[in-house]
C-alpha cells in the first residue's frame, strides 16, 4: 500500500472510472484537488469562465456520447451554489455527472468561515448523492460509491464536498486493487415481456413512444430492430428523439403540445396501443391525460420503478433497463415471426405515411425582416445527417425541434425537462470535447444567447470550433407569447437603441461585437437569401480558426410558434404548407 494524499487518490480513481474531462475554475479551497490533477495528468481541464458554464459544459459532454461522464470543479461557497442550476438540468434529464467542491476545513463548517456553505444540503434535492467528506479515509468509498450511483438504474448527477483539510491529509491507498462497484439495473422477466408483446399484437394500430432511456442504455439500434421486425410505427419523445432517424418509414413524428409534428400529434390520437419504453410521460408531451389515454392502453417500460404511474396508471408496467428489455422484446418477436404469427400492420403505417406526407408546417417564407421557419428550412440545407444539435428552450427551441431533422441517437442534445437559459453555449462546447471530429450546431434566440455569452471566450481560447445559429428577435418570444393570454406584453422586450451599434436598427446588443471581443467570429444575416452563403462561410470560418462561429439571424419581432393545451388543440398561427414548395426539406415531400 502507498501513503498519499486523498485528492491523489480520488483523481486516481477518475482515471481508472474512466472520467477524464474536466470543466472548473480553481480557488484555494480546491488547489489541492488542482495539484493532484496535475501531477497524475490523465485529466485534461477546461476553464470555464463561470461555475455555471462549467456545470453546462460537464453535462454536454456526458450527453455527448455513450459512457461519457463529465466533471464539474470549484471552490467552496458560490461555486458550489452555481453548479446548482447545471446539476438540476442534470438530474431532471438523467444525466450523469460529478461535481467536486473545495470545502472549508472541516473544524470550520460551523464557524461561517469566509466561503463555507452546507452544499451537501443544497445540493441533495437536484443529486443521487451529494456528500460533505469529513473523514480522509472515507474519500475512496465516496467515489467509488458516486460512480456506481450514477451509472446504476435511472442515472443522475452527484456531489461530493471536500474540505480542504480532508483534501491534504493522507491515507493508505493502492489503485491497482481498487474496482468499480457493479452497476445495478432491473432486467425484465420473459414472463412480462411476453405479457407486453401479447397486448401490443392485439390492437389494430400499436404505436411505440421512444424516449431518452433507450439514449442512455445506448439502445437505439435494438428500438429500430424491434420496431421493424413488428413493423410498427415509432413516436420519439423529445429526449428520444434520434432513437429513430427522421427518414426512417416507421418514424411517426413527434407528439405533444410544444416540439411536436402535426402528422406525429395525429397519428397519436388514431392509434389504440402504445408501449413505452424509457420515457417519462413528460407533461409537454402528453397535456391533458384524458385526451391523451382515451381509446387506447398503455404498456410503460422504465428502469425506475417508481416512474410507473407517477404520471398515469398504465394498463401494465414494467421495471427494467431500456436495453435489456428490447433485447428481450427482439427475442421474443423472432420466435413469433419464425412461427408467422405477428400482425400485418402494413395498413396502418402506410396511414402513418400518409400523416407524414400531408400534415405539414409552412417554412418557405421570403419576408424581411426573416421568418424563424426559413432559418431552419436552411439549416435542413446546409447541415447534413451527421451534424449534432444543441438547445434548450424558447421559441428556438420549439419551433427547431418542429421544423429541424434528427438522424441518430446523441444528435438532439437539449436540456429538456430543466430548460436553464443560457445552458445552450457552454453545453455545446462540452459536446465539442465530446465530438471533437463532429459538426457540432448550437440554436439559441437572443435571450438565452445573452445568459452566458462569456463562455464563448472558453471555445476561443481552447479551439472549441462549432456554429451557434442566434435567430435574434430582440423578445422574450417563448414568454410574449405565453403572456397573449394576459393581453400584454410586459418586460418581454429586448430591444433598445444601441449608441455604439447603430447598424443594429433597434434591436439592442450588437452580438457580433461581443462575439468578436471574446474571440470568436461572428456573421449577421438580415435577408433569407443570404442564409445558404453565410452558412457556407461560418463552416469556412470555423475549419479556418478552430473557434465558435455565430451566425445571428435578424428575425421579426413577433412570431407565434404553434402550441396548445392539449394534443387534439395545437394552434397553428401560421401557413400551412399547401404544396411541396412550401416546406421544400420535408422528410417526406408534400403532393402539389
């Protein structure tokens, strides 16, 4: 056994876990954890200009790719409350992630010494486990019991507070003898399975909702196996979007009252089964549960078992990892087809198709100021089935998950259940640490641009290279138009005349300047004509410097963006397409 310091020990442990990204700031509650980094070497650290921005870029990097777990560092006190907001995103979207807080020392947590806060409790409600080390000895177990935690059954983030003093002491330690704790997942019995396929091929139209549980059991290759060999008619949620990729025949669209698709909401209302598997019938996906389950039974797979009925009884539930449950459903479903005694449902997803290739959004706009639909009509254009998104909420957000198209698991990262503004930025450059040789392409309106905007400076000096689409409307548009129902629009404007930047025409901060001053390169569009050559130029641009590249999109000031209160009632504010030219990048191209 060799003596050595705890903080040698735990970044020991990073290592051989397999966390080796790191996105922090130092202080001197959290040098000796800094020192030990240094000194082992197998971590490489990315200085965040906010506790918060780290937090972000720490969960887009677990986000990025299957295993990933990102790490949060800071000092005590006001970095540890930062990482709240990160560590709640996390939490609410199953993300892994370990945050590592310096702490003051431990004779000193009841003395409020300068920077010392009880983090533990803070912390606790948003965490699987969030932890005050106290003792030296105990530091190894914490880890090795954080790891575990965060990869056994619904994962999640945790915390774990080092005081600084426990942080210097020694203890006795050998890495080659220490081994991850097995990770705990429910698994399915062949019994309720078989239960599960009995109900699905008794109906006439079965549907399967596929959510982010399928993402994070690294299963969505087994969802397209399963889905094809029943030949049944796929529902992403939000979170489980690139589950299915978008041109696949069996991807039904998406449902719900914001990130929907009409032929998605519709083909949803017409079936009379659904299984899922991995979601947690989020509230913007289902709205009213009385239009939502009438005519039709449920089957709900999920590894947590206390999700099944959180939201609705279903008819049955099932506690199992996502993954183990479709290799079961696999199985099963072989045997039937070899026995040629699975349904034709043939009819039924041509009736899907057809949804798909009629009921459509309007996106060809020519006006200026610049319709958001055009900008993500142009998107479809200039980036290609390989590229990964990266959002969170607003107007955006919405109407890029309505419009946008999805071909892969991890290709659609967005803070979902949380939706933090500002999340956007700093996650995206988690991603890019993630997919370091992927076209990474973040979407933001003003707002949620503005929240972080600094950590910018983090992908210009570490040459973090990906293109942030900023559709600038200069409102609060999500929140105006929420407040339509209040009959005002009150403190929702952006706009105001910027002495320093005339050419901005009212619209307020000059977001080339800023993007510019911290480094990185910056393009305004005011025309959709303009939009193919300045994507051009920005993918240019961002080979050339290796740094984010902004492409600011002039909007006008006020769109609707369709939604609704329930399922059956989305509000289309705008044209609906009527012709194939009306929504040229359509998966399916709409009959003239």
């Amino acid at each position: 056994m060799a003596k050595m310091r705890t903080v040698d020990a735990a970044v020991a442990i990073l290592v051989k876990e397999g966390a080796i990204e790191a996105f922090g700031l130092p202080g001197a509650a959290i040098n000796p954890f800094y020192s030990a980094m240094r000194n082992n070497g197998g971590i490489r650290h990315t200085l965040a200009r906010h506790v918060e921005g780290a937090s972000h870029m720490a969960d887009g990097y677990s986000r990025a790719q299957d295993g990933n777990i990102g790490i949060c560092i800071g000092t005590s006190g006001p970095a540890g409350t930062d990482m709240i907001t990160g560590l709640y995103a996390a939490w609410a979207d199953s993300i892994p992630m370990l945050c590592i807080t310096g702490q003051a020392p431990v004779a000193k947590l009841h003395k409020e010494d300068f920077q010392a806060v009880d983090i533990e409790s803070i912390a606790k409600p948003v965490t699987k486990m969030a932890m005050t080390i106290l003792e030296p000895g105990q530091v190894p177990g914490a880890f090795q019991k954080a790891f575990q935690l965060m990869r056994s059954g619904r994962p999640g983030p945790v915390l774990l507070d080092l005081p600084f003093d426990v942080q210097m002491a020694e203890i006795e330690f050998d890495i080659d003898t220490y081994e991850p704790i097995a990770v705990e997942k429910p698994k399915a019995s062949r019994k309720q399975l078989e239960k599960a396929l009995d109900m699905l091929t008794a109906a006439e139209r079965p549907l399967i909702v596929a959510g982010g549980g399928i993402i994070n059991a690294g299963a969505s290759a087994q969802l397209v196996e399963l889905a094809e060999l029943l030949n049944v008619p796929v529902i992403p949620t939000l979170m489980g979007w690139g589950t299915i990729p978008d041109d696949h025949v069996l991807m039904a669209g998406m449902v719900g009252l914001q990130t929907s698709h009409r032929y998605g909401n519709e083909t949803m209302l017409a079936s009379d089964f659904v299984i899922g598997i991995g979601n947690r019938w989020a509230n913007r996906h289902t709205g009213g549960l009385d239009t939502y389950t009438a005519g039709r039974k449920f089957v709900h797979i999920d590894i947590e078992p206390t999700q099944i009925g959180r939201v609705f009884s279903p008819d049955l539930g099932i506690a199992s990892d996502a993954g183990v449950a479709l290799d079961g459903l696999i199985e099963l479903a072989r045997e039937r087809q070899a026995a040629k005694s699975l349904p034709d449902y043939s009819g039924w997803v041509a009736e899907c198709t057809a949804r798909k290739g009629s009921l459509q959004r309007k996106t060809h706009f020519e006006n200026v100021p610049i319709k958001p639909q055009r900008v993500y009509e142009e998107m479809n254009k200039a980036f290609g089935k390989d590229t990964t998104y990266v959002s969170t909420i607003g107007l955006s957000q919405i109407a890029g998950a309505q419009l946008l198209h999805v071909f892969g698991p991890r290709k659609w990262i967005n803070a979902g259940q949380a939706g933090p503004l500002g999340w956007t930025a700093p996650a995206a450059l988690g991603v890019v640490r993630g997919k370091p040789d992927e076209t990474v392409v973040a979407l933001s309106g003003d707002y949620d641009f503005q929240f972080m905007i600094e950590e910018l400076a983090v992908g210009a000096q570490f040459n973090l290279p990906y293109i942030h689409v900023v559709v600038n409307n200069s409102y609060l548009g999500l929140i105006r138009q929420s407040q339509r129902g209040f009959e005002m629009e009150q403190n929702v404007s952006l706009a105001f005349e910027n002495i320093n930047s005339p050419e901005t025409n009212g619209y307020g901060v000059d977001h080339v300047k800023v993007t510019e001053g911290l480094g990185c390169k910056a393009i305004r569009v005011e025309n959709p004509a303009d939009l193919p050559a300045a994507f051009d130029k920005a993918k240019a641009l961002m080979g050339e410097f290796k740094v984010p590249v902004v492409v600011e999109v002039i909007l006008e000031k006020v769109t609707n963006i369709s939604m609704g209160v329930e399922i059956n009632g989305v509000n289309e504010f705008e044209e609906l397409a009527e012709r194939g030219e009306d929504a040229p990048t359509a998966i399916i191209a709409l009959l003239d």
